[in-house]
C-alpha cells in the first residue's frame, strides 16, 4: 500500500475563542484536517494544529519525501520527513505537518490490521477515560454561567485558563479561582491553566510561587503553563517548591525538544500535543520518556476531533494517562466526528476499539468547513 496522495482543508467559520492577546476570530484558521490517500483507495485522516497555508506550504516542501512510500510504516516513513528536513524542520510548520501525516498513516494500518491504533502502540490498558472540560476563565462573576451547563453535560473534571488569570492583580486571579470551586463542587477536578505561552507573558517566577500556594487553598489538581515557555530553570525551581503539581510542555515538538525539560524535572505533568509535536510515534516515545522519569503523561488537546480520538487511542497505551483534555463547544471536535461523542454516567468517554483511530469523519461537516463540496471529499 503505497502513499499516493495527500490533501488539505483549513476549518474556518467556527474557530472557537483562545483567551490569546491577539484573539481568535472564527474566520481565522488555526487547525487544517489532513488525508492521506493510498495507490489501494484507502485513506487514513490526521490533524495538524496550523493554519492551512502552512499546511500545504509543508507538504509541497515534503512531497517529495513521502510519495511512494510504504504507508503501513509511520514510525519509517515519519522519521525519514524529520530527517530529510533537518535544515527546515526540526519543530514549527514543518514538524507539525509531519504530525497530521503521521496520524493518518497510523490510522491506516490500524485499519488495514483491523486493529485499534491504541492496541498497536502498547495495548489497551482501559477500555474508557475521563475527559477534563477545558474552558476560558471569564470575570468571576461569569464563572458559574460557563462552568454549570458543562457539569450539567456529565463532565467531572474541568480546567479553566487564560482569559484575564495573571493579568491583573492577585485579588481576581483568586476570585476566579473561587468562583469556579464553588461551581463545581468539591467533588470534581479542578485545573488552572495560566496560558504563559501567550504573548509577552507577565507572569515571573515570584508571581508563580504566590499563585500556586493560593491553588493548593483550593484543591487544584495541576497549575498549567504557570511560565513563559522558554523558562527551563524557573521552571524547575516551581516544580521543586509548588504545592500543587506542575504541568506544560505543550509548545515542544519533537522528543528531542521534551528531553533536556524532563531530564532536568521541569514537570510533574508533561502535555504534548499530538497534532503538533510530531505525531503518534513522537507523541509514544515522549510518554515513555515522561514514564522512565517519573512524570505523568497527560496529552494536551486543544485541537479537532481527530486530536482526540488519537488521545483516546494513547490514553489506552499508558497505564498512568487517566485523563484527556476536551476541549468543549467546538464544532470541530463535536460537530466534525459522524454521531460526536458521549459521556457515559459517571463522566467518561469510550476509547473506540474499531479499527484505526476509531473515528469516522463527518464530511458534510468537513465541507462545511472547509468550504469544499462534499463530492471532492475521499
């Protein structure tokens, strides 16, 4: 089964709200959906969390690479797009479209071996997993209106971030903090997700020591990119003195990239993304990584509902990856997977045990946003 062909298509129209300084429109298209079409008619779908032009600006750079080439290998055939593209790769557009085409080919030899991609990267090690509801922060007064119909959709576990956490004073940073326990009760995770990847960050280490002792007041489960990005050895030094278990590394690509913040114990929780940081196979080797170091893997998600149900599939593989994130009220996530998905009563979700990533795309909705016909569609 050889790669013949692989196509892009940006989703736009329903972009949701990313608490950025330099805010998401839902014209704006930051999450391209990839196929991966084969010489036999088979097609195995990725997700890459870059805009479209970047997209297919890559793939014209890895054409080249990856046409011919045996698509039931991805370990193979992804480290040899890594290799090839040392001088123009090694993380950004490049890496990141190597991750979407990584996904697809795993979902095509999940399904050419009728197996789920979870049983062919480590085997099954549950059945379901619960998802956390990640949502903005808003003023404290708004939080219950966010945080309440959500737990009214089954959800028990809830991370709030961004928004104006850390950009104000410590009297609102707790006040929001607050407002969301007691919306949820005492019975549901709670985590706090600072966004320190966003743009000229204010937050320093001082700032992150303080916040996280008023985190532990509440019971928060994580504090999440409590540091600008780049920080290593500020990073290291919350870990070591925070109350509350340290979380991050969203922004990394490539295993490489994730070795020296592990190595140095920056992290309680290490949080790649998938449709970023190289893909499944990047995605496995960094989780076990995290594992010989004594950090927990909790995939990062803020993606579409392929980037899910390739977090699902992982959350199978690793004993310790008991949560995934959800990222709630995106039509790409709900609105994009044929039937969506289903919390069952006790607030989890299903790994799907059908071949590959378990996921069949709705293409009405794809063409929708995408803004292609469906007949153009695989």
């Amino acid at each position: 089964m050889k790669i013949q062909e692989i196509r892009a298509w940006g989703l736009r129209g329903r972009t949701p709200e990313g608490g950025w300084s330099n805010e998401l429109q839902p014209e704006d298209c930051v999450h391209t959906i990839v196929a991966v079409l084969t010489d036999e008619g088979a097609a195995g779908w990725g997700s890459v969390f870059t805009s479209e032009d970047l997209v297919r600006a890559s793939l014209a750079v890895l054409k080249p690479l990856y046409t011919g080439e045996n698509a039931l290998e991805p370990e193979r055939v992804s480290e040899k797009l890594h290799q090839h593209t040392f001088w123009q790769g090694r993380g950004g557009a490049i890496t990141h479209t190597i991750s979407g085409i990584d996904l697809a080919l795993w979902d095509l030899l999940g399904k050419s071996t009728a197996q789920p991609v979870g049983r062919l990267i480590g085997g099954r090690c549950r059945e379901r997993v619960r998802p956390y509801a990640s949502l903005l922060m808003r003023e404290p007064e708004r939080m219950a209106d966010e945080l309440l119909p959500v737990k009214a959709q089954g959800f028990r576990a809830f991370k709030i971030g961004w928004g104006p956490f850390g950009r104000r004073n410590a009297v609102t940073d707790e006040a929001i903090v607050r407002a969301a326990r007691q919306a949820i009760g005492e019975d549901s995770l709670l985590m706090v997700d600072a966004g320190g990847s966003d743009a000229y960050w204010p937050g320093n280490f001082k700032w992150a020591i303080r916040t996280a002792h008023m985190l532990a007041n509440y019971g928060v489960h994580w504090f999440e990119e409590a540091l600008d990005p780049d920080a290593l050895q500020d990073f290291v030094a919350l870990r070591r003195a925070s109350p509350v278990p340290i979380s991050g590394g969203e922004v990394l690509t490539r295993r490489q990239s994730f070795q020296s913040w592990l190595e140095a114990g920056a992290f309680d929780i290490v949080q790649p993304d998938v449709t970023k940081c190289g893909g499944l196979t990047e995605e496995r080797r960094i989780a076990q990584m995290a594992r010989d170091h004594g950090v927990r893997f909790i995939p990062h998600g803020w993606n579409t509902c392929v980037g899910l149900a390739a977090d699902l599939q992982l959350a199978s593989a690793f004993p310790d990856t008991d949560l995934v994130e959800y990222l709630t009220g995106s039509p790409f996530i709900d609105g994009l997977a044929q039937g969506g998905w289903e919390l069952d009563r006790e607030g989890y979700l299903a790994i799907p045990s059908q071949p590959g990533l378990g996921l069949e795309i709705n293409r009405a909705a794809l063409a929708e946003f995408a803004r292609v016909p469906v007949s153009s569609l695989p």
